[in-house]
C-alpha cells in the first residue's frame, strides 16, 4: 500500500518553455534574413534600370513540421553597386540613430511599384515583371508534390512569414507560393515605415467579356479600392500590345542539300545552315508607357491604341531550340568516321573485273614502262589487281554501290578535271599571307588542290541522309586509287598539285601525292631524253648503249683520258682553269636530287640512327649517302676528262680549297693551294669515290631516283590505308575547309571575325593534341562550331526578314549592331517606332488585309491593319490614402493586368497605413 500511495503522488513536469515548430520555423526565417543581411532598411531608393543590372539568387532550407519549404532570396545586381558599400553609406550598417532618421522612409518596394521606368521589363522574373520589383523572398514547398492547397495552410505560413519580417524590421516583400508550381500563384506581404501592402494573384484560363479591355480593367482597380477613391483620384494607366508573327513569306534562310536538277547529290560543296528556319517567330511589343486614364478609350465599341500611333516599338525573336546545323553535324560524322577500320574489301565486298580482252595486253614497246609494270604486278594488291583497261572510266563492278554511278563519275570528274588555272609553277591560286600561315599552322593544303577538293567531296558525303557513309567514301576512295594508277601508267599528271619537289610544310598526304607527280614528271623526261637520243644516233649504235640504267663503259686508262671527248657540259666555270693544263674548267649537267616526302626522310633518319655509331657504321653511313657525289663526280669528269679531284673540289666546295701566298726572297709574291686538312685526311671518302668515279654523262648514268619503284611504293601505301585512316590523316584539312566554308559567307557582315579565330586556335589544339586528348578536343572544337554556324543562320535570318537589300554604309552598320545586340537580348527598341524604314517593313510584315464595306456607296473595299495582338498588359496605378481616406498617408496602389488566347492573369498589390490601425 505505502508504494502504491507514491505512485499516487508522482504527477507530470509540463515545461511551457520548450519551442514549438512553430516557433521554430520563425526563429529559422530571422535567422536566414539575419545572415542575408535584409535586417534593415535598404541601402538606396535610386531609380534603376533593370535591363543594365543581373539577376542574383541565394536560397535556404526551412522546416515546419512535417513539410519542408525553400526560402529564396531574388536580387537584381547593377555592375555600379557590385562593391560593398561603405558603413557611412550603409543603413544596415549604422547605428540606431540613423535607423531613426529613416523609419518613416516608404519602403524600397513600395517605390519600385510606382515607378514607370521598369514597365514591362524584357528579362526578369515573373514577380519583378508583375510588381516591378528589384528584391523579393519566396517561401516554397521543396517537393512539387506538396503544393500549398489549403487556404489555412497558406494563411499560416503567411502569417509566420509577417511575424518573422516584423521581428528583423525587414523591408523586402515575402511572397508564398500557393497552388502548383506551373500556375505561379502567389499571395505575399510587404512592411515597412507603418506601411502595408498586400499581394494577391488571380488566375483563370479564359478572361470575362466585360474585363477584356481597360474600361473593364479599371472597374475591377477601382472596386478594390472601395470607398476610399474620391472623383478626383487619377489612375495612371501604362499598355504594351504585343503581336507575334509565326509564318514567315520568304525561306531563303532554310538550306538545302545540294542536288542536280534530277536530284542526285552533287559531292562539290560543303554544306553550311540549317535545313530550318532558326526564327520560329517575331514578336513586336507596342507601349503606351503612361496617360491618365481619361485621355483614351478602349471597350466594346472604341479602341483608341492603335499601334502605328505608338511612341515605343521593340521587336523580339522566338529562336528554335537545338537548332540543328548542317556543317557541325558533318564535322562530327566525318570525327566518327575517322575512327573506323575497316577495309575496302569489308566494306564494298568482293569487286570483279569488267570483261575486257585489252587487259591482257599490256604496254611492252617501252622498255621502262615494262619495268615499271613489272613492279605493279609486285606492289598491287588483290583489290587493285582487279582494275582492268585504264581507259575507261568505270573498270570494276561492285556489287550494291552505296554512291550511283553518275555521283561517282561527277566526283571522279570534279577531281581531276584540268583546271584552267593549271599551272606548273602556279598551280593554286593566289593565297593572302593570313591564309599561308594558317595553312602552315594547319599543315594542310593549298586552297582548291586536289587534296583539298577530295576531303570536300568525303565531308559532303557526311551530309548525305539515307546512305551509307563509310561504303560510300569507300566507294569515292577505290576510284580515287584507280584514276591515280592511270595517271602513273598513261604518264598524266595529277591536277591541282604543285610542282616540283614535295612541299614538307604541307600535309603528309598531299606530299605523297606531290611524289607521284614527280614520278610521273621523271618518267616523262626520261622517254623525251629518250626519244631524243634515238633519233640522233639513229641506227648507228645497235647495241644499246644509250639506255640510262646499263653503263657497260669501261674505265679509261691514264693514257686515253687525253682522247676522250667532252661530253655533259653546261657552261664555263667562270674564270677557273684546270690545274693540269690551261683549259677552262666547265661546270657539268648532273642529275636533280632526288625529291623525298617527310615520311621518307623520316625512314632514311631511322635507318640512319639504326646503323650504330662504330667506325664501321660511320664508313657505311657515309658511302650511303655518296649517291650523290658520285654522279655528280662521274659528270664532272666527262665534262672535264683532264681534270683532278682538286679541279672538282674547287668548283663542287670552294671552301675546302685553300690559297695562301707568300713572298720569296726576291720579293715576289708567291701563291700556294692546296686543300683543306679534311680533305687531306687518309681514307677520305672524296678521295675513294673520285677513283670509283668514271667519266660518263648524266644522260648515261643509272638515275639517283627510281620513279617506277618510287610510285610503285606511293600507289601500294594508298591501296592499304583503309577509309577510315584516309579520313584521320586528312583532318587538318578538313579544319581548313570548315574555316573557309565559314569565311566566305559574309563572316565581316556577320561579326563573328573574332569566334572565327578562337576556332582556328581550337583546330591547331587538335592537330598538336596527344592522342588520348584529342577525342575530348574534337568534341569542344565541333561545340564551338555549332554555336558559330546557329549564330551565322540567325543573323542571316534576321537580316532576310528585318532589313531590305538596298543598305548604305551607315544604315548596314546600323544593321550589323541591331542584329549582334538582337542574339543577346530578349528585345530591342525601334527606333523612331513606325516612321523609321524598320518600323514600315515591321508595319506591312504584321499587317493583314480585311474586308470592308464602305456604308456610303455599300462598295466591298479591302483595308490593311494590325492582326489581332496576341497579348495585351496593363498596369494602373494611384496613390490613395487606406484605409482612413482622411486620417491615412498615401501609399502605392497597383494592379497588373495580362489578357492572352488562354490565359487571364490579375496581379494586385494594395497598401495601406498601419500607423493608427
């Protein structure tokens, strides 16, 4: 019993002291504005303008109860007021004085609200383009799903909000975001100065008849109001009209694909644009910026806005979005491609000979067309092997072409066509300084060689929709291969390369093609020389004698050098006479040195290091590359059959042919030669070359350069290399051709000089690039090419449609600063509004024609106006004392109007004086 009676007296401890969620979700709010520093009154009430000024949000998580909110703070920041002001100039900052001095400032809001200079901003948030407002709060449920429904739930949280604003004497409006998050619906407060306005939003899908226009508008203004508005309380009224245009008369700025009048594609051209128009729509926004509202008219029955009488135009585009481009989606098939692997045989499948008796019967009346075809038979492989007569134009059958023939044949004869512009010693054309060093940079090719049209021809095949890509450049690429084996085997030059020795600052591709034509130069001169020398000893040497390669001609005894005749010779030597008689000593015709690609002298290096660095090495390194000097040495000699090794020195390196002179005991001034301490040295190799050397002319020696190995060896690297390895080596050209695909299309009229060259910069990043790097490269260089072509496709459209062709300096200089400033904002202002030459095509392109009877004569007449605008705003305002009309301070009463085709939307923001109530 005496537990059970303690059990009795133990009673529960309630401590009243501890925090609610309540309490606490307000504590959380002061904490928050206390840390954004909005514990105060605002720092400036200048007027500013919203279109110079950024943006800026800071949001923070609040808890109440069960639900969880989002508490975010909206600041527009102007570039001026970046810097933190100093503690003089900082209410926030002062003592409490000064925060005296100013309580009965109207809050920053407030003003803003009456302000007329922020109406209708072009780039703002929905509260700030509704209320004019520079700095809001937003209090929102975290999770969509959780919208604020209930009318006490908001009532709540509205209140809690005010009390927490109250407590830190914040003067920014809080706003709750109330039904779902797309109605933006919203119902906040704002205190300050013994003011309080009031935040309400109305929101339906269709407008009443009656409140359509601004005679309906101020009745429901003026019915909120209540008692308090006298007969003499003017409501300032602004309105902006905005009509959108959709369809558009002129498509010159969609691209197509090029095609033929049959429709075939034509491989000769990069594409550039967009298969779509980038504008998807105008808008032009009309303003009345302020008028009292007796000085206009607009209901049922009278509409005193008429557009083309409006002070304030600005005109805006509608861009589509992910506007897709033609050349950066061709640069970025062409990347893909590049990386593929498979070969001509996997691609194109099994390739057949056409039936042709002439194939069997090859060229044998040349004896070095014989040779060089007796090495084709060696290097060709199984696929070139198919190739059958030369001189037709289509060879092979394949089975399911990816490419028609006509497409394949155009290609073939876009390619190697002979240009007028051909020139041996001028075969491109001209080229500005910029252009060579951008070429160089590159290590690309010259504009419109061969080389240079073939990757226009694979990156158009790119383009190409509903074909194969790869068999198709596969396709291109076998034919490439044949044409080029005809023109080493009829002895025709490739076009559109330039002559001469391989050009090492170009492409690797571009010099092997260069070495071909130097092949097929070589061959050529070779039967000319040929030819030549029959014809002049006729049928007096029989035994062949005269042939290049054979030199059966034995060395001369010391005893015949004096019977032999000069032969090779060129032309004196200047002054010079040989040492051993007074003879003039003459420089001999010797043989060009050979001409090499940067992949050969790269091999002849590595065979070079690979040799060691022994005595030995070194002697065979030397005797290797004595080619040379001994032909030259041999022609010498038949030019000169009396002269020594010291004759050839002084005239093939004078400087190692010293003179030095003395005087005598008689004064006389005595001169000695001899030559240089290298030459003098044992076992020199000048010394055993000049005694392997025998006195035969170049048109007798065996030739430096093999042409027939040489093309041979060119013609069966490019039969191995599969498409997509011709494809990577010719990306640096393909960056030169998208450079000038972008470049010829007005890019000074389209301002994008600048973009241009950050592009350029990104393709040297490429071609420089370390492999594991170069992916990621390519990727960023066809991102930045994306956003130059949409910018280039825009421009173009918005000067099709805004601007007439007949511009002068000054008005395209205009043009070019509407158009760049109209990429980056919402809108730009018409200057002059419909009276400028912008306004007037503005006019007739949002003009339509209706019908008309004329009551007079009952005569059916056609009349042009505006379209219907595809939205109206409003804005009315007044300052009237609430709710003591006698007893109250003015505040700001504003309400904000939007009428669209399913959309009705009222924005109320009424004040009133707490002061006494």
């Amino acid at each position: 019993m005496a537990n059970v009676n303690e059990e009795e007296d133990i009673f529960e401890i309630v401590d009243y002291t501890t925090a609610s969620d309540w309490e606490r979700f307000i504590a959380r709010i002061e904490e928050i504005l206390s840390e954004w520093k909005l514990n105060g009154p605002e720092i400036s009430n200048n007027e500013i303008d919203f279109a110079d000024g950024k943006w800026i949000e800071h949001d923070e998580a609040v808890e109440f109860g069960e639900h969880s909110y989002v508490l975010t703070h909206f600041s527009l920041q102007i570039p001026d007021m970046i810097s933190t002001p100093s503690t003089e100039n900082n209410p926030q900052m002062t003592t409490s004085t000064s925060f005296e001095k100013q309580t009965f400032i109207p809050p920053r809001a407030m003003a803003d609200m009456m302000s007329r200079r922020n109406d209708f901003p072009s780039r703002s948030p929905y509260l700030s383009h509704w209320y004019g407002l520079r700095e809001f709060l937003i209090l929102a449920p975290k999770r969509n799903n959780d919208a604020i429904s209930d009318e006490d739930r908001a009532n709540i949280l509205l209140s809690s909000a005010a009390i927490a604003v109250s407590n830190v004497g914040c003067n920014v409006p809080i706003f709750i975001r109330i039904q779902h998050e797309w109605r933006n619906m919203f119902i906040g407060l704002c205190e300050g100065s013994g003011l309080r306005t009031h935040f309400n939003i109305c929101h339906l899908k269709n407008a009443p008849h009656q409140y359509r226009h601004l005679a309906g508008l101020l009745e429901i203004f003026k019915s909120k109001l209540g008692a308090n508005i006298s007969n003499d309380t003017i409501v300032m009224v602004a309105v902006r009209f905005t009509y959108v245009l959709k369809e558009f008369e002129s498509t010159l700025s969609r691209q197509v694909l090029p095609r033929d009048e049959s429709g075939i594609p034509i491989l000769t051209e990069l594409p550039f644009g967009s298969l779509y128009d980038p504008v998807s729509g105008l808008h032009l926004s009309c303003t009345w910026p302020i008028f009292s509202e007796e000085l206009v008219t607009e209901n049922d029955d009278c509409n005193d806005f008429d557009p083309v009488l409006s002070h304030q135009w600005a005109i805006g585009v509608t861009l589509l979005d992910d506007l897709p481009v033609l050349l950066s989606d061709t640069v970025q098939e062409y990347f893909k491609l590049s990386t593929q692997r498979e070969s001509i045989e996997q691609l194109l499948g099994k390739i057949q000979n056409s039936d042709d008796p002439s194939n069997n019967s090859m060229n044998t009346a040349d004896p070095i067309k014989r040779i060089s075809d007796s090495r084709t038979q060696q290097y060709w492989t199984s696929i070139s092997s198919s190739i059958s007569n030369t001189t037709n134009k289509l060879r092979v059958n394949i089975f399911n072409p990816p490419l028609p023939p006509s497409v394949v044949e155009k290609t073939i004869t876009y390619l190697f066509n002979e240009r007028p512009n051909l020139d041996r010693q001028r075969s491109i054309v001209d080229e500005s300084l910029d252009n060579t060093e951008r070429t160089r940079q590159l290590k690309s090719v010259p504009n419109d060689s061969f080389v240079y049209r073939l990757v226009v021809c694979f990156a158009s095949i790119c383009s190409l929709p509903s074909y194969n890509h790869l068999r198709s450049i596969a396709h291109i690429w076998y034919d490439v291969l044949q044409e080029l084996r005809t023109h080493w085997e009829t002895g025709t030059l490739i076009p559109g390369l330039e002559s001469g020795s391989p050009n090492l600052s170009y492409s690797k591709f571009y010099q092997n093609l260069q070495m071909l034509n130097c092949c097929i130069e070589h061959r050529l001169r070779h039967q000319n020389d040929i030819t030549n020398m029959e014809n002049a000893i006729g049928e007096q040497d029989e035994d062949g004698d005269e042939f290049f390669e054979c030199s059966s001609i034995l060395s001369p005894s010391k005893s015949s050098l004096a019977d032999l005749q000069p032969e090779g010779r060129f032309k004196p030597c200047g002054d010079l006479k040989l040492l051993n008689t007074n003879e003039s000593l003459y420089i001999p015709i010797t043989q060009e040195c050979p001409p090499a690609t940067e992949d050969m002298l790269d091999e002849q290096t590595t065979v070079l290091t690979n040799l060691g660095s022994s005595e030995e090495a070194t002697l065979l390194r030397a005797r290797m590359q004595s080619r040379s000097l001994l032909s030259d040495m041999e022609s010498f000699k038949a030019a000169n059959p009396l002269g020594t090794i010291e004759d050839f020195v002084r005239w093939y390196s004078p400087r190692d042919w010293i003179e030095s002179e003395e005087i005598d005991k008689d004064g006389n001034i005595q001169k000695h030669y001899s030559l240089s301490p290298r030459m003098q040295l044992p076992d020199n190799l000048w010394t055993e070359v000049w005694q392997q050397a025998r006195p035969i002319p170049v048109r007798r020696q065996k030739r430096l350069f093999d042409d027939g190995k040489e093309a041979e060896k060119i013609l069966q690297k490019l039969s191995t290399i599969t498409p997509g390895e011709v494809l990577e080596q010719l990306i640096p050209v393909l960056l030169h051709t998208v450079y000038d695909r972008i470049t010829e299309d007005n890019m000074e009229e389209s301002n994008v000089s600048a973009l241009v060259e950050t592009l350029h910069t990104k393709a040297i990043h490429i071609i420089k690039g370390k492999d594991e790097r170069k992916m990621k490269l390519q990727q960023d260089y066809i991102e930045y090419l994306t956003v130059i072509e949409q910018y280039i496709c825009r421009f173009q459209s918005f000067k099709e449609k805004l601007f007439p062709s007949d511009l002068d300096q000054q008005e395209k200089e205009e043009m070019i600063r509407f158009i760049t400033e109209l990429h980056t904002r919402p809108e730009m202002p018409v200057k002059d509004a419909a009276k400028s030459r912008l306004g007037k095509r503005l006019t007739s392109m949002f003009t339509i024609s209706k019908p008309s009877t004329n009551q007079a004569n009952d005569i059916l007449e056609v009349k042009n106006q505006f379209m219907t605008p595809a939205g109206k705003e409003y804005i009315l305002r007044a300052s009237i004392a609430r709710p003591s009309q006698a007893r109250s301070r003015p505040s700001p009463q504003r309400m904000y109007c939007m009428l669209a085709q399913d959309e009705f939307r009222l924005c109320g923001a009424f004040s009133e004086d707490t002061t006494f109530f």
